[in-house]
C-alpha cells in the first residue's frame, strides 16, 4: 500500500493528473533548410533529472539552447511553470546552463566566476560571497575560491561551471554534456556527486548526453533522440527493457536483431519464424497479425551458454563460439547459429570458473521467450 | 641495383647522418651556442644592428658640441700635446634641454596630441572592430579588407586630401554654410584640432587591427553564459567583453601613441604655427640649425618618455596575467 503511494509520489509522469513543469510543444529548430530539432513534445516534472539522449548531432545541444534562449525557434512553444518562454530574453529566463566547453570567464577568479549571477541580480557582495563560499563547499571547491580558472584541473572546472550555474537556484538547470570533458574513472564519480547535489537543491535537471550509461545512471527519464526526433521517452528500464524501436534497441546498450515474419499468434504463445534462428518463441504482444514482419531484439546477457544440454527451454541451438572477450565482470562471446548468423552473447563471471566456455567449443545457447522484445519499426 | 633499396643500407645513411647532426651540435655547444639560441640569434642581430647601433650612435652624438665641421659635431675624443688621451663628453645638451621651455613644451604638447588623438582613435575604432569581428564570415573578411584599402594609396596623398576637406572653402565648410549652421567658414585648418583630425585619421588602421584580433577571438559561449546568468546585454559588455579586450586595447594604443608622438608630416601639412610637436622641433634643429648633438638628445629624451610608459604597461600586463 505505502509502496505503490510511495512510486505514484516519486514518479510523476506515471500520473495522468500530474502538471508538468516544463511543457515543451511541437518546438522545431530548422537552420537554413536543415532541420536540428523536429517537433518535439516533452513534458518534464519537478523535481526531475531527465537525460536527452542520443548520438552527437541528433540535436540535443539546440533544442538545449532554446530552453534557455539562445535559439529562437521555428516554431512552437516552451512553457515553464506555467510561463510562456517566447518573448523572454536568456537574462531574464528562470533557467541556468552549464555549457558543455564550461565558458568560464577566464579573467576572473572561481569565487567570482561563482559570484556572477548573484551579483548581477543586485546582492549585497558580502552577502553574495557568503552564499559563495556554501556553494564552493557544497561542490568541494572551498580551498581553490582564489585561483583564476587557467590554473584549475578539467574536474575543478567542471565543479565551478556546475556552481556557477547553480548559485541562483534556477527552476531549472540545463547540462550540456555535463561529464563529457572528464576521464572514464572521474566521470562515474562525478554521477553520483551530480546526483546527490541534485538531491541536496531539489532543482529540475535536464541533462544532454551522447553516453547511454551516463544516462542510465543519473536520470529519473530519458528522452532518447535521433535526428531532431524524440523517439522513446520512458525510465531507464523501460527504454533498456521495452525499447520503441530497433533503433533505441540499437543505441541502448547493445542488441541482436532477427528479422522473421510472426507466424502463430495465439494463445499466451506467440512464434516467430525466422530465416536465421528458425522458430524462435517470444512472449505475446498485442496488436501483431499473422505474415507481419518484425525484428526480435534480444540482449546478449538473456541468452545462456552451457556444455550441457539444459531442460525444457524453449529456443535452444547448438552453436559454435567464435570469439571470446574476457572483461573481468562478464566475459563477452561471439556465437555462430547452424544458419551462420552471428549473435553477441554475455555472460557474467560470478564465480571463479576454473575452466569457461572458449573459443571454437560447441555449446548449447539457450534463451527464455520473455527474453524476446518484438519490434515492428 | 636491385628495385628495392637496401633496408641495410638505408639504415647505414640514417645513421651516418645522425653522427652528422650530431657533430654539428657538439661544434655549436663548443662555440656555446644551441639550436635555441640560433633561433634567437636572428632577430637579436637585428635588433643590434637595426636598434642599438643607431641607438649608440646617437648618444654619442648627444654627448658631443656643435662644431662646424663635416660631421658637424666634435670628436669624442682628442690626443692632447702630450699625447694623454682626452675623453670629450658633457650633458650639456641635455642640461640645455631642460632649460629651454621650448623643448619642455614641445615635449608635453606632443604627448598631449598624441595622447587626445589615441583616446579618440580608440572611441572610433573599437565599435568598428567589435562589428567587423562578429560580422558573419564572407561580410566579416570584405570588411577587415575595407580596413586595410587606405593602406594602397600613398600616405601623402591621404593627409594632403584631408587639406580639401579642412581648410576655408573645403568640403566640411561649405557643406555647413550650404546647409545654414553657420555663417562663417570655421578656421580648421592649421589648427591642432585638424593635426588630431589627420593622426586618428592615418592611425585608425592601426587601432582596429589588434583590437578585431583580440574581438575575433572572444568565445560566443562567454557571452552567453554571461546573459544566462542575468546580464543584460551592457552589463555584459562592461564585465565581460571589455576586460578580455584589454591587451587588444593596450596594443592598439600603443600602435597609435608612440608614431603619433613623433609625427612629423601630418603637423607639418595641417598644424599651424602654434602647434608645437617634437618632430618638428626635431626636424628643425637637424635640419635648419644643424645642431645634430642638440637634435640627438631631443631624440634620445623621447624615445626614453616612450619607452618608459611600455616597460611599465608591459610589468603590468604581467602582473594582471592579461599578456598572452
Ligand atoms: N548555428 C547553427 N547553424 C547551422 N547549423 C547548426 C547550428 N547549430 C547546430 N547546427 C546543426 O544542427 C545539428 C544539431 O546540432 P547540435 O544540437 O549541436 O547536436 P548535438 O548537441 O546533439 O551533438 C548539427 O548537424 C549541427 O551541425
Ligand atoms: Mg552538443
């Protein structure tokens, strides 16, 4: 009972009655006769730390800038709280942006760099070096408030960009591939710290980034985005899990595609025949007809190895390994089926297995038919 | 000979010229030097020869007396009689310098004009910089070449035409009486306000230049990140534009002030009588008394009251961290 209040609380846009707090319509962003952004529709509630996602190019930077104004659109509107953004200029916009190159002002000191905005509203400077020095502490910069930003590391940088732009307590805070400059090792770190300062100040995130695990990690949604498009919008689990499209299958972590034809679809069963892996079972989804063509995208970690044969599983092949990657965690294979077709599979490394599946064994590959996510586009 | 070439002695060549490279190196080190220094070395010979000889020269020049002789200057030293060595060096030029207010004013009205002059070419050339570095692309490299075009007809000509311009029955007079402001012809002409005029006119090039290089290179994100943060868009320019533009500003000044101390054409063309410059004077001196060691300090002064203020704005620059 307390579970399900608890989930409809934190997750607004599971709730049908739920105001959204930045209402984005059929905003287009056409440059000369290219079009950048492509009638998009987003709602985004309070609280949030949605990710835009999607390959570089695909337009997540301008449909960013024009939340914040520096874009004017070609067509439709940005509403934020209830305010419509169209005639107001980037100054007096409740939003702040952490630009993706950091644009610090190089002539002046973190402490002013972080300063800026408060000054510019007209706070006493006493007062305003005060709410400074929190903000430095908060983001773990306090000891560097002196140096000019030339004499920083990309991480400490990165730390005044997001102070900068959090001192005024924006409604909404706009990230440009907030970790993009940073090394893979930092960069994890700096998720969860992104995270928990997320928490601490209960702004609205919207997060660009081209990186699938950096949004899988941080965001309560993602937009996934592809030329100018929003394809799929949905949790992290959903879109890993029930992805739109073959391509959002594709860009989110990495995926098998069959191609086949459905060819019985009844009852709680539903078979697809395909020309590489033969029958494959897949549980049902509505709304498919008989001779239709569909993809079957199946994730590399449902499929299961094993030399023996195992019971009652519904695709099973005999396959041969290819190749054979051992990363640590997870050991990652290439298998081929009896038609030829190559399929990615994973498998995790929990126990210390003396002896694993290598190359060029035979073996049994073997997954359940829930595994299977049937895509018609 | 066989098609490929012998990877043997392909490698043999490479290292027969490795020990070559490296004798010639261990001869320079023998003489002191390394390639770095070599580098150096150019412009350093330059400076010697182009800079600090002249230089010499003429501070001996300025140590001497007027004499009348070919050159016109004592030697800087004699044999007397008894065959001691005489060294024949006083400051009394400069002692002469000092006393003489005309000198004195000379130097102050040049700094003066050179100094209004620079303020203006500034006030001028900045918005036109700013424009021509964010103009878009094809605009921005036609207006940079409009900059420059005055550069192809000779100087001369340029300062003579603003002579039509200037004087009783020129343009900007007529123009005025024509359109009824005024109903006598202004006396522009050989004043110090038209000597102004030419020196902001011929230098403006000069001012434009390092301040569209520095504008060019101002990264639109700052700009942006500044109204993001809830700057309008003079609040922006003043802490923002204004400060990254400072080295561009200095260098510009700096391109106008010191030619325009020691202008001598543009005053001699539109200034009158009353407009003292020390160009002139020097002009006059060298030239019509032919005093050369008197000439040679005034030179030798000004170019100590130029150097001077650029030591210090560079210390400056240095300390801020502007200077790149
Ligand atoms: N000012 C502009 N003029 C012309 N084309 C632009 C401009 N800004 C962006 N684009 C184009 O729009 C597309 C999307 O750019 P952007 O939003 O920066 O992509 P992303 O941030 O997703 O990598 C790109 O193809 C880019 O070349
Ligand atoms: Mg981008």
């Amino acid at each position: 009972m307390t579970d399900t209040r608890l989930a409809a609380d934190t997750r607004p846009w599971r709730d049908a009655q739920a105001r959204p707090f930045i209402s984005i319509r059929g905003l287009s962003k056409r440059f000369g006769d290219f079009t950048a952004v492509d009638t998009v529709d987003l709602d985004i509630y309070r609280g949030e730390l949605f990710c835009l996602l999607g390959a570089s190019g695909c337009g997540k930077s301008t449909l960013l800038r024009m939340l914040a104004g520096f874009e004017k659109p070609s067509e439709g509107t940005v509403t934020i709280d209830g305010q419509d953004m169209s005639s107001v200029p980037p100054h007096r916009r409740p939003t702040n942006m952490m630009f993706q190159s950091y644009a610090l002002f190089p002539h002046m000191t973190v402490e002013r760099n972080v300063a800026y905005g408060l000054l510019r509203e007209g706070m006493r400077k006493a007062d305003a070096m005060e709410r400074v020095a929190e903000m430095l502490k908060l983001v773990k910069l306090g000891h560097l408030a002196r140096r000019k930003p030339d004499q920083l590391s990309g991480g400490q940088r990165q730390r005044v960009a997001l102070a900068r732009a959090l001192i005024k307590q924006p409604k909404l805070l706009l990230l440009d591939e907030p970790l993009g400059a940073l090394d893979k090792k930092l960069r994890e770190e700096t998720q969860f710290e992104l995270i928990r300062i997320q928490e601490t100040l209960g702004v609205t995130f919207i997060v660009v980034t081209h990186d699938q695990d950096e949004a899988m990690t941080l965001s309560t949604r993602i937009g996934v985005m592809s030329e100018g498009e929003i394809v799929q919008i949905g949790e992290p689990r959903e879109i890993y899990e029930t992805p739109a499209t073959r391509h959002v299958a594709d860009f989110i972590g990495s995926v098998n595609l069959i191609e086949g034809r459905v060819d019985v679809a009844a009852g709680d069963q539903m078979r697809i025949d395909t020309r590489e892996a033969g029958p494959v079972l897949v549980s049902p989804r509505a709304g498919l007809s008989r001779g239709q063509t569909v993809w079957i995208a199946l994730r590399p970690e449902r499929i299961a190895l094993s030399r023996s044969k195992p019971e009652g599983t519904a695709n099973l092949h005999r396959v041969t390994v290819e190749d054979m990657g051992y990363m640590g965690y997870l050991s990652s294979y290439r298998i081929r089926l009896p038609s030829g077709r190559l399929l990615r599979a994973s498998q995790s490394n929990r126990l210390r297995d003396e002896d694993p599946i290598s190359w060029d064994e035979e073996v049994w590959a073997s997954w359940q038919p829930m595994a299977c996510r049937v895509l018609t586009e | 000979m066989s098609a490929r070439p012998d990877p043997g002695a392909d490698a043999a060549g490479l290292g027969a010229r490795a020990v070559r490279r490296g004798r010639t190196a261990r001869l320079l080190a023998a003489l002191g030097l390394s390639g770095r220094t070599l580098v150096i070395a150019v412009p350093m010979l330059w400076l010697l020869v182009f800079f600090l000889v002249p230089f010499f020269v003429l501070g001996r020049i300025s140590l001497a007396e007027v004499m009348i002789a070919r050159p016109p200057y004592s030697p800087l030293w004699d044999r007397a009689a008894d065959g001691t060595l005489n060294i024949i060096a006083s400051l009394d030029n400069y002692r002469f310098l000092l006393a003489d207010a005309l000198y004195r004013n000379a130097y102050l009205s040049s700094i003066g004009i050179a100094f209004t002059s620079t303020v203006f070419a500034l006030l001028i050339g900045y918005p036109i910089a700013y424009y021509v570095a964010r103009s878009p692309e094809p605009r921005r490299t036609i207006l940079l070449l409009l900059v420059i075009l005055p550069f192809w007809t000779s100087f001369l000509l340029r300062v003579y035409a603003w002579i039509g311009f200037l004087q009783r029955e020129g343009l900007i007079n007529s123009t005025l009486m024509m359109l009824g402001v005024i109903d006598t012809p202004l006396v522009l002409m050989q004043t110090t306000l038209a000597v102004q005029i030419g020196i902001v006119y011929t230098y403006l090039p000069f001012m434009i230049l390092p301040l569209y290089a520095n504008l060019v290179k101002l990264d639109d994100q700052l700009l942006e990140a500044s109204a993001d943060l809830g700057a309008g868009p003079v609040t922006t320019f003043l802490t923002v534009t204004l400060p990254l533009s400072v080295p561009g500003i200095i260098a510009g000044c700096m391109l106008v002030f010191i030619p325009a101390i020691g202008e001598y054409v543009i005053p001699a063309l539109l200034g009158g009588p009353d407009t003292l410059m020390i160009g002139r004077v020097l002009w006059d001196e060298f030239f019509s008394s032919r005093d050369w060691p008197v000439a040679a300090s005034v030179a030798i002064v000004m170019l100590f009251l130029v150097v001077a203020p650029i030591m210090w704005l560079q210390s400056w620059l240095d300390r801020r961290g502007l200077n790149q």
